[in-house]
C-alpha cells in the first residue's frame, strides 16, 4: 500500500498519496514489501509494530534476535519471514552440545578425489534459524560473529562468502536461566534489532483459534512473495536514501549520551550506530520517504539500542525514552 | 561473584557521589569572589564586597537552579547560547567606553580583560548542569583564578585559592573517577582510595608553605605574559603598575623618578624647605638649599643619590599598594606635572577644614581668637609605630561619633597651620616623631613649627564627627566660660535682632530645634550673592544684611547666623578654612581638590565643656555627618528611590500602564507583528517559507503554552496538536507536517509539491491555527500533552 506513514504513539497514519513523492521503481518495490507485511500479519496476528521492526531489520539486511516466552510465535515468524523473501531456509536448534562446525560447516576426505571437500553448514543459506540461541555455548555462538559482520565463513583457513541477503534470526527465552549461556556483547553487537513479540490481545487471540479451527494444518513450505533479487534490490534502495547532516548529528548525539548516562555501562558502539542509521532508512523507506528524519531514528531506537546497550536496571525501554527525551532534535 | 558485585555497587556509589555536578558553580564563585577582592584595591570597599559577593553568588545559584530545571524538562542550550556567552564576554569593553566618556573613572586594561572572563564564567555556571559547559566553566574559572590572584595581595585570596585548589583536585578526580566508571565493567572493578582524602590536605601542605614566597614572586614573573595595561610600550592612564604605565602615582621603592604627595622610603636632595634632613657624607658639591627651616633627621641609608633632575607631580593618580617593577635604566625623564590645588583630600566630604577661628565682632569687622588656657606643646604617641599627635576630645555627653580618618594632601598651602576638620584628636606625618615640631595656634588648631606646610607632604588626622540627633537629647549649655563668645557688637539693634531670632526659632523649647530652626530659616530667607557688598559707611553690616538686603556672601551667613543665636544666648565663633566640596570629587584619584576657590566661612557653636558644633549657615554647603551604617545605608538607598518614584509619580504610572498592557496583551500584539512580517516577506525558497511557517506556528503556540519540546520533531508535535475531530483540520496539519520534514531533512535537489500548492498549505495552517484556536485547543483539553 503506497503512502506516507507516520507513526504517532500506536497508530500508523495513512498519508494521502497523491502527493507522495515516489519513484515508479520505488512504488512497485514497496508493493512488494507490503505483501510481505500482509503475509507476516496473518501468521503473526495482532502485532503490526512487531512486523514493522521486523521489515526495517530486514530492510536494512541486519539480524534479528527474538527475545519472548515460549509459545509465542518466534518461530513462526522466522518461518514466515523465510519464507516470505524467498531463498533457502535453514534451522538449527541450538543445544550445549551443539559444535561450531554443525553451523559453518566442516572439511570431509574423500576417498575418490583423495582431497577434502567442504560440507558447507546451516550459514549457507539465505535465512538462518537459530532456535534458543542462547542453550548453544560460548565457543559454539561465536562460530556466528564472522558469518554475522562479514557474511562469509573460514573453515581450515579457507574463506567461503556466504550469500548476500544472508539474515539471522536467532530466538532465546530469557526466563529459563538453567543450561543457557548468555550472549557475549560482541555477540549482541552483531544483531541489528532485539524484538519481543508479547502475548497478544483478546481479540486477536480469538481470531486465531477461529482460523485453527477450521484450517488444515498445512506443514509445507509457503511460495516466496518476493522474487529473486527483489530483496536485495530493496536493501540497494534503503542504502541510497538521503540522510541530513543535523539527523546524523542527531545521531551522534544520541549515542554520546547512551556512553555518559550513570546507568548504562556499555554505550552504541560505532558499528551500533551504522545499524541504527540504516535501520533509520529503512524506517523512511517503509514510510515512502526519500529522506531520514528524527522520527524515524526515535522509532527504531527501542529494538536497535535494547540488543546493544549494557543497562543496569531491569528496565531498559525507560532509559531508551529517557534518553530520546533529553536529546534535543535540532 | 559476589564480591564483584559489592565491588560494582561500592564504585557506583563513590562515583556518584564525585559526580558532582555543583562543583563548576563553587569554583566559578571562588574565582569571581577572588576577582572582586583584587578589584577592591583598585574600586572599590570591604563593605561593597561583603555586599556585591553575595548577591552574585545568590543569583548565580539561583540560575543555576532555576536552568538545571529547565534541563530536567528537556531544555538544552543551544546554538544561542555561545553567543550569548560571546556578548557577555565582551559586554564590558562598550560598558567601559560608555563610563569613559561620561566620567573620569575607568578601568586598567587588565582588569577590563578579567571583568570579560568574570563575566563569561558567571554565564558558564549558570549552564554547567550541562556536560561540556561544566568543563568549559572550570577551566576559565582556574584561568580567571590564576589572574585575579596574580595582581592582588590581599590575605584573603591566599585562603581562595587554597579552597579553589581543593574544589578543582575533587572536581578533576570525580571527573577521572567519571570516565573510569564508564569504561571498566564487570570483571576489574577500581576501588576509590579512601586514603587520598588524608592525602589530598597532605598534598597541599607545600602548597601552603610555599605560596607566600611564590605569589610575590609570581606578580613579578607574570606581568610578562599576563594581559597588562601599559608596561614600557605606551602610557595608559588608568594602568596600575607605576611611573611611565599610566598616571598611577605609586610609593617608590628602588628607582624614585618623580616627587610627590606619598609616603615613601626613599628621599631625594632638593633645594626645597624640606621637611626631612638627612646627613649626607658624599663628596661633591652640595646642592643649593633656597631656605632652611625646622626638619626631621633621617638615617643615611633613605636618601637615594641622583644626577637627574626630579621631577614634580602635584597631580594625583590612582594608588595602589603594588610592588613597583624594576625599572630599566633607559626610561624617559619625567615632566613635572602642575596642579591649581592648594591640597587634595582624601576620604568622605563634604569636610570643613579649620585655618582660623574668629570670636569678636565689632559690627564690621571680626578678630581672630586668642590663644588661651591650652599647653604650650602637644603630647605625642605612637600607635602602630606611627607617631601620631593626640588631641584630647572631652564627650561628656556622647554626641560624638568614632573618629575617621582624612588625607591631606598638602601641594601649594602656604601657611604652617594644619587644615584641621572639626573635632579633630589626632594628627601624624610620616617620620615626624618630634612633638615640639607642632603647636596650637589656636583652640584646636595645630600647626608645625616652621614657617609654612612643606609641598608634597602627606598629612593624616582624625576627627570624630557630630551625632546631631544625640544633641537633641542633650543639655546644651549656653556659655563657653568666655563672655566674647556670646557679646553682641553695640552697633547691632540686639533687641531687633533677638525678635528675628526668637521667631525664627519657633515654638520649640528645644534648645538643639530652635538652633536648627534659625539656621535653616536663615538658609532659606537669603541668596548667596558672592558680588554684594554692603555700603562702606555701614556700621551694622548684619542688620543690613538681615533686615535689608538679604543678600551676601558666605561671611555674612556665617556673621548673621553667629549674632542670631549670640542674641538667644548661645556661645558662638565664626570659622574660615576650606570646604571640601563632594562635587569637586575625583573618582579616577579618589581624591578631593581643594583650591582657592573653596575658601569658606562658617561658624560653629558651644554645646559642652569642650566641643564646637559646625553650623552650615549658607545655602549650598552642608556638615559631614557620621558615617551611616549598612542598616542606613539601605534605608537611604531605599528612601531615595522611593522619593524619586514619588517626585515622579505620573511618569512612573504610566509607564507601568503601559508595562502591564504590554505584557496583558503581549501575544496578540507579538502575533500581529509577526503574521504581518510573514504576509509581507516574500521568501525565494519554498524550503523558506515551510521553515518560516513552522516558526511562526511554534511562536505562536509558545505565548499559548503549547511549547515544543527539544526531542519532538516539528511534524510529530503538529500532529499531537491537531485537533482530530475536524477532518480538513487535521489534513492540512498532516500535509504541512509533511512539508515541514521536507524542508528541514529532504535533500536540496528534491522538490515537494508544486510552489503554488505548497504556498497555499502554508496559508491554510496559519489561518487555521490561529491565537484564538490554539487557546481554545488548550482549554479543551484538560491535559496538556506537549507542555514540557
């Protein structure tokens, strides 16, 4: 649905779109997009804002830690966003005695060729799964940093380029403490967003047993929506979309404060502030918009900072507004 | 774990506690305080200090509280602030001009620079709750430290700078403690040593022992590099750092290049009558003294030998108690400098300064007292190893107020009599320990044993004013034990004059009152007319005066005054002296020139064993009264600002008239103004005129107190302001939002809508959000969400 969007509190406001500048291009990709959010919100009901944080991660080709209770559709949605844009799904259902190599892939001698041949791992794949991320140990999740930040894998000194729409979506239950490894910062720091999905509402729910009811559980793999190279096309149109100097300077702002505030001890570093730039275009790009404004940066700072940010308190959404209150705009 | 966990919570708590954030506010006071002290030898008094340091601590805390509020608001300085800061930075160089060109007064050059840093750390401390200016605020307060306590050697400042070196090594630990705790997590956790604080006292004790050497040392160190008036480049009158850098005149100390009216430890030959000696064993031809007369010996070792010749500064500058600079030896002779003063005094006036005292009159003429009933020579003590002649000053009664010190400076006086203010006890010049050099000349009236005052000699007395009021209380006796006192020439109609006095003294049996009342009607029933001279073949030249001419000059006030209250009784003498005029003051010298033109005739009257009161019959002249203390300098301050606001009533309310309908009806009229100012601007940009829609939106909103807060953007606040009732209200609002993001955030090779399109939106908001529609918004919603 082209148009300008602006989100006021909970609400998404429609803009007219006659006068919305877009480009033709622009319009069609858009479309695209917009049949991706149509998809997730029938699998995921009741949560837009989720599956708005979900497309600007997307968007902006970072990767997406879902942090919830279980049973509340983590998994879901990473199924119906994998299968939504396309591409080979893979999964790996994290456990303690998970090893590096059962995600990049590993070196195997063959007795014809008389040469090792490489096994690529789950990494090769256009959306990686990783379930309960946080039950796999140390050495284990950080076989995912050079596959995260640089989309390429080193396996017996070998580089191997993973695919370039490659996308992460890990999920953990930060409930059960018992068998789980919490994630490095270094770990955090490579993810673009932490999203939680929450139990949905009334109605929602009603709706969602209604549909249970009377539909067939259908296990096979839903048809992509977005066509080949469409995706990666879109992420090439959010990187040229123009950013003001005065919202970098926003930007920048924003960060030194995250760095100085007495309650956090581990401030946006400066890879977090390029993800939370792009994450801010991605935003004006799902709004229709040529440019990035101050708005789009504070709407996506709650998901991009609360992945990144050593917070001291049990509760880092207030310190995030508090800080978006006390940074001037301008 | 859990000792890292202490250790995490342990640190937390020190670090906050060093955090903190009032520290930049202490050190800018210290250093504004440390400024004023320096600047009291140069302008000022302990009891302004004691006055202004306060109320500017006062205010500066209560700026500061009142902006670190506004940041817990979310209101941050901004771009304006720095020139702001700018302004007042340099707001003292247009001040200075200003008070240079309407007075004499001015400032040194020095202190003009460190009035611009005062200036610039009041307005840093008043924003150091905000990260960056607190910085910024310590570091020109050490500089504004350094500098004040560079050109001042005032006692105090030792015990500042030692609270400021505190302050500032606390302020920079919570600073490094600051940094630390934001870098170090989890595993290493520093532990703040308790110990430096036994450390930090320990620290300064070298510090302590070592700055009364250093600072001298320093004050002659820095000049070099310190920002200074005049030195050897160029001749600034206000400079204060002695001879060839301004008109300072300063007490020598090595290199004498001038005489003048100071106190000084050096002595140079001059052919002068000196009143100093000194032997001197030199071979050479000794130079020609013109006339000799009584002298001081002195030791050897002050006189200083010169072949230039000296010259002679009969004018005044500004003192200071500075170190004088070495000299180089290559400095320019100094011209003598001439003054039409016979004396200039120093301290309060308006002061009567006794020549001569005159008790008989024979109806024209009056002849001078007699020496009677005093001791042939005056007792001397020393008091602080300075000799000082005494004067004994009988108060039965308590009518007289703490004796108070004045300056004579003595330059063209041709007499030997000391000019002595009225209840003179005390007299002393530099180095003249011998008593039998002074003498009465008459009741108390001191003079020195030689023929006349030596020029350039610097005399001090003390006197002890009258507390009129007190005098009200008191017997006030008749007769002073002479009957010349009270004799009424023949050739006056007594028993005329006695009527005139009797009915000018009114009906009040007070004896002080119906004094005061004579005097006063006198004031006001004649003119001061200096020309007027009564006829030569007059033989009552006060009756003609009071009953005729009403006219006269300062002698006939005094005589007609003498012979009124002479006819009621009381014991009277006329006085002549100077009257040192508070008009004639001298702000730059801080002096009073005394000339010919201020030679004055007045009388006093015998109240007790003892004392004469100054009575000031002629208009124009008034009587020093005891020094006022803060409670009535207050009052006086107050009374007058109340009589000015009275005397000018009509102005003053319809002035506030005009304030309150201003201020009533400031919105309307400041909307006006500017929606006219926006019809009529036609801006060559369509980003423009979005920008300055939005501004005149926000301004607008502003005086209704829908105030934008600094982390919402202009079209989200239009937004949360749109009435969401009113369909095309709130379309013309999302559309301008729209723009407004444009014009501030799109790229400038990206266009909107069409220019007419776009120009319409901006008519269509302003005439949609108008005052009257923003107050009825207001008062609709009982909350108010964008209210910060």
């Amino acid at each position: 649905m082209p148009g300008y969007r602006i989100l006021a509190g909970d609400t998404i406001i429609i803009m007219p779109v006659q006068s919305c500048p877009l480009s033709p291009s622009h319009a069609q990709d858009l479309a695209g997009i917009d049949q991706v959010r149509v998809a997730l919100n029938g699998v995921l009901r009741g949560k837009p804002n989720v599956i708005e944080n979900v497309l600007v991660c997307l968007l902006a080709q970072g990767h997406l830690l879902i942090e919830d209770r279980p049973g509340l559709g983590k998994t879901t949605l990473a199924k119906a966003l994998a299968d939504a844009v396309g591409g080979h799904l893979a999964r790996v259902q994290c456990t303690p005695d998970l090893l590096p190599s059962d995600i990049t892939g590993f070196s195997i001698f063959n007795q014809k060729a008389h040469e090792f041949e490489f096994r690529p791992g789950p990494v090769f794949s256009e959306v990686l799964l990783a379930d309960e991320i946080n039950r796999s140990t140390p050495r284990t999740q950080s076989a995912l940093l050079e596959a995260m930040a640089e989309r390429q894998v080193t396996v017996d000194g070998l580089r191997h380029p993973l695919s370039p729409q490659f996308l992460v979506i890990a999920t953990q239950n930060p409930h059960e403490q018992h068998g789980t490894y919490p994630l490095p910062e270094a770990q955090l720091d490579r993810f673009a967003m932490k999203l939680s999905v929450g139990y949905p509402e009334s109605d929602d729910e009603i709706e969602m047993l209604a549909a249970a009811a009377t539909t067939i559980d259908d296990r096979e793999a839903r048809p992509a929506i977005l066509v080949p190279g469409q995706l990666f096309r879109l992420q090439q149109s959010v990187r040229h979309l123009s950013i003001d100097r005065s919202v970098q300077d926003y930007l920048v702002r924003l960060a030194q404060a995250t760095r100085r505030h007495p309650h956090i001890s581990l401030g946006v570093s400066p890879r977090g502030l390029l993800t939370w730039q792009r994450a801010a275009q991605a935003q004006a790009f799902l709004r229709s918009r040529e440019f990035v404004t101050p708005d789009d940066v504070q709407d996506v700072a709650l998901p991009v900072l609360s992945v990144r940010l050593g917070i001291e308190r049990d509760d880092p959404e207030s310190i995030i507004r508090e800080l978006l209150k006390t940074v001037s705009v301008s | 774990m859990n000792t890292n966990i202490e250790l995490v919570a342990r640190t937390r708590v020190h670090g906050r506690a060093l955090r903190a954030e009032t520290l930049p506010l202490i050190l800018s006071l210290l250093a504004v305080t440390t400024l004023e002290i320096a600047q009291w030898e140069a302008v000022g008094t302990r009891w302004q200090i004691a006055v202004k340091v306060p109320i500017i601590a006062a205010v500066m805390t209560w700026m500061y509280w009142v902006f670190s509020r506004w940041k817990g608001i979310g209101l941050v300085p901004g771009r304006l602030t720095s020139v702001l800061l700018l302004v007042l930075a340099l707001l003292p160089i247009p001040v200075e001009a200003v008070q240079r060109a309407s007075s004499d007064a001015g400032n040194t050059l020095e202190l003009l620079l460190l009035a611009g840093f005062r200036n610039l750390v009041c307005g840093l401390a008043v924003i150091s709750y905000q990260r960056g200016f607190d910085r910024m605020c310590c570091v020109v307060s050490m500089f504004l430290m350094i500098f004040a306590s560079a050109i001042t050697s005032d006692p105090v400042v030792h015990l500042l700078v030692v609270l400021f070196t505190v302050c500032g090594i606390w302020w920079l630990m919570g600073l490094y403690w600051d940094s630390l705790s934001g870098q170090l997590i989890g595993a290493t956790q520093p532990r703040f040593p308790k110990y430096f604080l036994i450390l930090i006292p320990l620290l300064l004790l070298p510090v302590l022992a070592i700055l009364p050497v250093v600072a001298p040392l320093a004050a002659r160190a820095l000049p070099g590099w310190l920002p200074s008036s005049g030195g050897d480049q160029w001749n600034d009158p206000y400079a204060r750092s002695g001879v060839n850098d301004g008109d300072a005149m300063v007490p020598a100390t090595d290199d004498a290049r001038s005489f003048g009216p100071v106190e000084t430890e050096i002595f140079m030959e001059s052919t002068k009558p000196s009143l100093y000696d000194v032997f001197n064993e030199m071979y050479g031809k000794p130079p020609k003294v013109q006339k000799s007369d009584r002298a001081i010996a002195l030791r050897p070792e002050f006189l200083k030998h010169s072949h230039e010749r000296m010259a002679k500064q009969q004018k005044l500058g500004k003192q200071f108690s500075t170190v004088r600079r070495a000299r180089s030896p290559q400095l320019k002779a100094q011209q003598d400098v001439t003054s039409s003063a016979l004396l200039y005094v120093g301290g309060r006036a308006p002061q009567h300064l006794r020549l001569e005292v005159f008790d008989l009159f024979d109806g024209v003429e009056w002849f001078p007292e007699e020496l009677v009933g005093m001791p042939d020579y005056l007792k001397l003590t020393m008091l602080g190893q300075q000799p000082w002649i005494q004067v004994p000053q009988p108060d039965p009664e308590d009518v007289l107020a703490p004796a108070e010190p004045h300056q004579l400076k003595i330059i063209n006086l041709q007499t030997n009599r000391i000019p002595s203010p009225p209840g003179l006890v005390g007299v002393h010049i530099d180095k003249v320990d011998r008593a039998d050099l002074f003498a009465w000349a008459q009741n108390s009236i001191i003079k020195m044993d030689r023929d006349e005052l030596p020029d350039l000699t610097v005399i001090h007395v003390q006197s002890r004013t009258v507390r009129r009021e007190r005098l009200r209380e008191t017997l006030i006796h008749n007769s002073s034990g002479h009957t010349i006192h009270r004799q009424v020439p023949q050739s006056v109609d007594e028993a005329k004059l006695a009527a005139l006095a009797n009915s000018w003294a009114g009906p009040s049996t007070n004896p002080w009152n119906r004094i005061e009342a004579v005097v006063a009607r006198l004031r006001a029933s004649c003119i001061v007319d200096r020309d007027y001279r009564a006829p030569e073949s007059c033989d009552d030249t006060v009756g003609e005066f009071l009953f005729e001419s009403k006219r006269g000059n300062d002698y006939m006030f005094a005589s007609a005054a003498a012979l009124l209250l002479r006819s009621l009784g009381h014991s009277t003498r006329v006085v002549t002296g100077f009257y040192v005029d508070p008009a004639k003051y001298e702000q730059q010298s801080r002096h009073t020139p005394v000339g010919r033109g201020d030679v004055h005739v007045w009388l006093e009257i015998y109240t007790s064993p003892g004392t004469w009161v100054t009575l000031e019959p002629t208009p124009g002249y008034e009587v020093l009264r005891p020094a006022p203390n803060l409670w009535q300098r207050c009052l006086q301050t107050l009374t007058a600002v109340v009589m000015h606001v009275l005397q000018n009533s009509w102005s003053y309310a319809v002035c506030s008239l005009l304030v309150i309908t201003a201020w009533r009806f400031r919105a309307e009229v400041s909307d006006r103004i500017l929606t006219g100012l926006w019809h009529l601007q036609r801006d060559r940009h369509s980003r423009q005129h979005v920008l300055r829609t939005l501004l005149l939106l926000e301004n607008r909103c502003r005086w209704i107190g829908f105030v934008r807060g600094p982390s919402d953007t202009a079209s989200k606040w239009l937004l949360s302001l749109a009435d969401t009732q009113g369909a095309q209200e709130h379309d013309v609002v999302c559309r301008f939002s729209r723009m407004s993001d444009w014009a501030q955030y799109a790229p400038p090779h990206q266009t909107a809508i069409p220019e007419s399109h776009l120009r319409e939106i901006c008519h269509d908001i302003v005439n949609y959000f108008t005052l009257v529609h923003i107050k009825d918004l207001r008062s609709r919603r009982s909350t108010r969400p964008s209210r910060r």
